[in-house]
C-alpha cells in the first residue's frame, strides 16, 4: 500500500510541474487585407517546475483559422528545431535531439507563422494539442509527461483606407490641371 501512494505522488508531482509552461501567439492584432503579417509561437517558461536537467525534445499542435479570411503562407521553425511535419502529418511539429536544455530562458521561440490577410471582420488563430489523441501532439519533454497546450491569439482584420497624402496629391493634380485649362 506504502508504495502505490509512493508511485500515485511521485506520478501526480510529474503532472504538476510540466503545467507551469504555457504556448503563446505573438505579433500583430490588427492587419489590412492585402496585407502580409508573422506570428511567433513562444513558450513561456518552458522549464519552470520541471526537474533540473530537463529537456525539451518535440512540440506537436494543430493550427486553426477562418480560410476565408487569412491563407497561410508558411510554417518557419526556430533554429533548434527539426521540422517533423511530413513525418507526424501535424503541420506545426518539430524534434530537437539533443533536446533544448533549461539554460534560464523565460521563453523560447518554436516556430513562426506567416499569413496573408484575404478579407475583412474579426477572427483569431489557434494552437492546440490533444497528446492523449495523438501521440505527435503537445510539449514532450524528456523528465517529464507530455504537456498539452492550447493558444489563442484574436485579430481585427479591415479593409485599407486610401491614403491620405495619396488623396490629396491626386487632388491638388487635378485642380493645377484645371486652373491651365482656364488659363
């Protein structure tokens, strides 16, 4: 009985500290259509709570997006990454071997999304892992359980507005153009 709590605690510790690391979109909040704009997928504290000595091997996770409304134009994974998405068919996915070791960073830069904005309204893009679903899903780390994540980062997508100064050289063209034919 002594050793089923023993194993029980030391299983719950291991769940307990791999929640402390969080994936986050970073970038832009508001794009014209037409426009072309890039979001980094950053993990915050990716070693915080876990055992010293740690790695992090792979990462795996969905991206989802109103098609109607941004195309995707690339996947750029960070240096340290592999890319492992033709192996695993998760578009967002990478390996490390050795894996990323904890070295103090508050965060750590897993790839780069670029998008193509193709209409107009609010939308936003998501990052998620099911790993209990998928084996090629979440944050894999060597000392500990494989961490799901999830991510949201909303966007205000508008159509441009003619620029000003643009506007007003036409119309000063025109009025010069007027004020010759009078003259």
């Amino acid at each position: 009985m002594m050793m089923k709590t023993l194993v029980a605690a030391l299983i719950a510790a291991g769940t307990l500290s791999a929640q402390a690391a969080t994936v986050s979109l970073s970038g832009t909040a508001a794009a014209s259509v037409g426009q072309t704009f890039s979001l980094d997928v950053l993990l915050q504290q990716p070693f915080d709570g876990e055992r010293a000595g740690d790695e992090l091997l792979a990462f795996g996770m969905d991206l989802s997006f109103d098609g109607s409304l941004l195309k995707l134009l690339g996947v750029s994974l960070a240096p340290a990454w592999s890319d492992d998405s033709a192996f695993t068919g998760v578009l967002l996915s990478g390996s490390a071997f050795p894996g990323v070791a904890d070295e103090g960073q508050g965060a750590l830069t897993l790839a780069t999304l670029s998008f193509e904005v193709l209409g107009s309204g609010s939308t936003s893009i998501a990052l998620g892992s099911d790993a209990a679903g998928n084996f090629n899903h979440g944050l894999v780390y060597l000392m500990a359980p494989t961490l799901d994540v999830q991510a949201t980062h909303a966007l205000a997508l508008s159509v441009p507005e003619p620029g000003s100064y643009a506007m007003m050289l036409a119309g000063l063209g025109l009025l010069s153009l007027a004020v010759r034919r009078r003259g």
